[in-house]
C-alpha cells in the first residue's frame, strides 16, 4: 500500500544523490545509496552510483563487490557492465576488463565512451596497434572530443609514429587552442629551431589570463625543451625552474618524509636476512629493470626486449601497487618473514603466484618490467623469485638529477622530483638502499652502467643478455627496429641510435640550476 509513497521519496532521494555525486561527495553518496537500495534493491542505477563513488574514493575493492552485485541482477545492464570493465582495467585486471568492455561493445557497437575505453585498455596492455584502431572508430563519431584527440595522438607516439602524432596534435592546437597538455606533447617529438613557430605560439598563450595552473606547468616545461634543443641553457633553466616550483606547489598535502621512512622500514625489515643462492641455474620467469629514473632503462628495456624469448612490457604497476601498502602493514610483514625457509613459506609462494599470474596477462614469454622504482623490492622479488634476474641501470648522478629536474612526470607519481632538496634527498636514499641491496646479494644484480652501454653497445648488450641465461640473437644490437611501444617521458629518444650527447649534459647546467653541485 505504501508503493507510491515510497516512489515518490526514492525520486525526491535520488535527484539529492545526484546532486551530492556531481559536487564529489562521494561519502554522501554511498551513505544516501545504501538506504535507498534497501527499500528497493532492483534499482540498477544504485549500483552505478554507489561503485562510482567508492571507486572515487579509491576503495576499489568495495567498488568491485557493489558493481558484481550489480552484474548478478542485471547481467545486460550496459552502464553496469561498462563500469565494471572500466574499473577493472583500472585495477590492472586486464582480462576482467577485456571481458566486460567487449560485452558492452557487443550491446552498443558505436558508443563513443565505450570505444575509448577499451582503446584504453589495448594500449594499456600494449596491444597499441589495436589501441589507435578503437580511437579511430570513437574519431568517426566525434572528431571534436578533446580527450580521444590526446589520447589518439599519444597512442601513435608510443608506436613512434611522430608524422601522425604531430598531425593529430596540430588538430587539437586548431579545435582546442588552450589545450596545452597538445603543446607539451608536441614538444616531445618536436626539434627546435632558432625561430621555431611552436615556441612563439607557447610564449604568447603564458599571456593568457584564465590558464589553470596545471595547464602553466605544460607550457613552461615545454618551452624550456625548446630552448634546451638549440643549446640556450640559460633560458631553459629559467623555465625549469618555473615549472617544477609551480608543478611542486599543487602537491598541498604531499610529506616527502613519508619516502624516506618507505627506505628505512625497508632496511628495517631486511637487516636479519640471509639470502640463500638457489643451486640450479634457471632461465628466469622475470627480468627487473630497476634504477632512478631517466638512468637509461627505457633504452635497456627497448635493447634487451629485442630478443625473442623476451615480452617487453615496459613500466608495470604491480609491485608498486602491491608492495606501497603492504610496506608499513605489520601483519603481512610478519606473515612474510615468520619463516626462513621461504620455499615453503604459505604467505610468500600465495603471493607469488598471485604476482606471476598478473605478469603472465601480458605475455607467455619471459616478461620484462622496466618499472625504476621497483629498485625498492629488490628484497621481495629475490624472495618471491630467486631466478628472476635484475639489472640495476646506473649513470652519473648528477645527469639523472637534470634529467628528472627536465622532465614532468604524469599523474603526479614522483612528487620529489619537482623540488630540488628532495630530488637530491631522493637520490641519495636511493644509492644508500641499493649498496645495501649489493651487500645482500651479491653478484645477484647485474649493473649496467649508462655510459659503458652508450659507448660499448655491443660488448655491453652480450653481457646483458648471457646474465639472462639466454642465447644471443643478432636483433638485439638494433633496438631502433623493436615495434615495442614506448610509453615513458624518452618517447622520441628511445627509437634514436644510440647517441653520446646525453653524457655529462649536466656540466651545461652548472651556471643556472645550482642545486646540481650538490648531488
């Protein structure tokens, strides 16, 4: 009897969701959603806006379970089935996402998001050609989608298509004049001149009243490149300068202690530990290219991922993604440690496996992450896999600070690299954890010095490719022909012959970005 009554309030409840969802109070949200679903649970919409909210929220996992619930209801709801996908290819659940986003294309063929979406996911998975042929499609529908004319010129950079890159990039500047994540993407792939018109375009839109902050960040690391190419160091350190203070000013809630308490609870844990070399010698399951960024390992990564037996699946969040929480909780350090014998630990091979198998969503061949950071795990890949085999990438300290202070970094993933005292903080945290790394293992971790490999190329990649057990392939002295895409700020220097410019650059730098001599 009370049906209309409660109609009439789910109504009046849910515009209140809505609008709580479009101001981003997601807690209110789930709050308000969670009522209503038990008063009606058949409500389809409910489950969208809950698992929107907590994937907002960052709980992903609730998001997971609201969404599945969701699925069992309603197996063919299509915004149910796109979120799901969405939210697994977010969670690096590459073959859930497959399957959900290829459901929902099954429904709606030519629905523009969806399109994107999984041309999102092919790149992810760096099935890049497939990537460009999704946002093509999703082109024919709207040619005028800001994101999709970023996302396709992207794709068709890391495939080292630069013509079609640039074309696509020169469309976005004409159609979205302000855009100028366009004009830092060009610049990557871009060589400057003297006179070079793209630098003027960028200089004038600094004169722009209304710029988001973020958008001046693009601009000045862009124009600072410009200058940088025809050798003006003293302009280009002027714009670094400006870059990285603004970029370091958006982090509001950012603690650079909180990385180097990560260094000593890592120490920490590893202080007692014996490592046990294993008696037979194994081809490994995994290779780690591991260093600080920018010390060469997307040019390793391109070299050594020319050899046949080799998946290059360049930089893979799963250790990050694992180990960045599980750092500082007591009980899985506790469970991971209890026992010496770590071939028979539970806790260890459950994780390891867990691990192997998401590598293994890339490819069947020896999967090679170059993820730097992972320099930080050393401990727990030679725990997990004791034949996995890591190449530590090293280069003068003082150019990987330039580089790094050069580069902008996406997604805000390396915060200390826009302030200079951290930057250099970082760096010696770094050399301190990986000399305790050599310490615990030694002869364990092939180092692979920057300059050797770009001076002795030959000798240097042998050496690389007999410490991964393997036989060695002619293919691997040409990385210039590896198809594999590049996804990494050394987008256009990567498919370069090897090239000795880079070496000792920082001397260049000297006289403007001071910070340099300290490093």
């Amino acid at each position: 009897m009370n049906r209309n009554i409660d109609i009439n309030f789910i109504k009046n409840e849910f515009k209140k969701i809505q609008n709580y969802f479009i101001s981003q109070r997601y807690d209110k949200v789930i709050e308000k959603t969670l009522i209503l679903l038990k008063k009606d649970p058949y409500q389809a919409v409910f489950y969208n806006y809950i698992g929107l909210s907590y994937r907002q929220l960052g709980q992903l996992e609730n998001s997971e379970l609201i969404l599945s619930k969701g699925i069992k209801l309603f197996p063919k709801n299509f915004h149910i089935i796109c979120n799901l996908g969405s939210l697994y290819r977010y969670m690096s659940k590459y073959d859930k996402a497959e399957f959900y986003l290829k459901k929902g294309l099954e429904i709606k063929p030519n629905d523009f998001s969806l399109l994107c979406n999984y041309g999102n996911l092919k790149r992810d998975i760096n099935e890049n050609t497939e990537a460009i042929k999704y946002y093509k499609m999703a082109y024919k529908i709207d040619d005028k989608n800001e994101t999709l004319l970023i996302n396709l010129a992207g794709a068709y950079q890391i495939s080292g298509e630069f013509d079609f890159a640039k074309k696509i990039l020169i469309e976005l500047h004409e159609k979205f004049p302000r855009c100028t994540k366009g004009d830092f993407m060009f610049s990557s792939i871009h060589t400057y001149i003297d006179e070079d018109k793209h630098r003027e375009q960028m200089l004038k839109k600094l004169s722009f009243n209304d710029l988001a902050p973020q958008d001046i960040v693009y601009l000045y690391f862009a124009i600072s490149k410009s200058y940088s190419d025809i050798k003006d160091y003293k302009n280009s350190s002027h714009y670094l300068i400006k870059a990285n203070k603004k970029q370091f000013s958006l982090f509001k809630s950012y603690n650079f202690e909180n990385e180097l308490k990560k260094f000593d609870s890592i120490k920490e844990q590893f202080n007692n530990f014996n490592y046990i070399k294993p008696l037979k010698v194994e081809k490994p399951n995994l290779i780690f290219i591991v260093g600080m960024p920018r010390s060469g390992t997307t040019l390793t990564h391109q070299i050594v991922s020319s050899h046949s037996k080799i998946y290059g699946a360049g930089e893979v969040p799963i250790l990050i993604n694992i180990f960045q929480k599980k750092i500082n909780d007591i009980n899985f350090l506790n469970n991971f440690f209890e026992d010496t014998d770590y071939q028979n630990n539970k806790h260890v091979n459950e994780l390891a496996n867990k691990i192997e198998k998401l590598y293994k969503t890339y490819d069947d061949k020896i999967v090679l992450d170059k993820s730097p950071l992972n320099f930080m795990w050393i401990g727990f890949i030679k725990i997990m896999f004791p034949h996995a085999k890591i190449i530590h990438c090293k280069r003068n300290l003082k150019d990987v600070a330039l580089s790094i202070y050069k580069n902008y970094f996406d997604g805000g993933s390396l915060p200390w690299s826009f302030d200079e005292e951290c930057l250099i903080k970082f760096i010696t945290a770094y050399s301190d954890l990986m000399d305790f790394w050599y310490q615990k293992f030694p002869d364990e971790i092939y180092t692979c010095e920057y300059e050797n490999l770009v001076n002795n190329q030959l000798i240097e990649t042998k050496k690389i490719i007999a410490y991964c057990n393997l036989n060695w392939e002619e293919q691997c002295i040409d990385h210039t022909k590896n198809s594999t895409g590049i996804k990494t700020v050394s987008i256009s220097q990567a498919r370069k012959p090897i090239y000795k410019s880079s070496v000792n650059l920082s001397e260049n730098y000297f006289k403007y970005l001071d910070f340099l001599r300290k490093v």
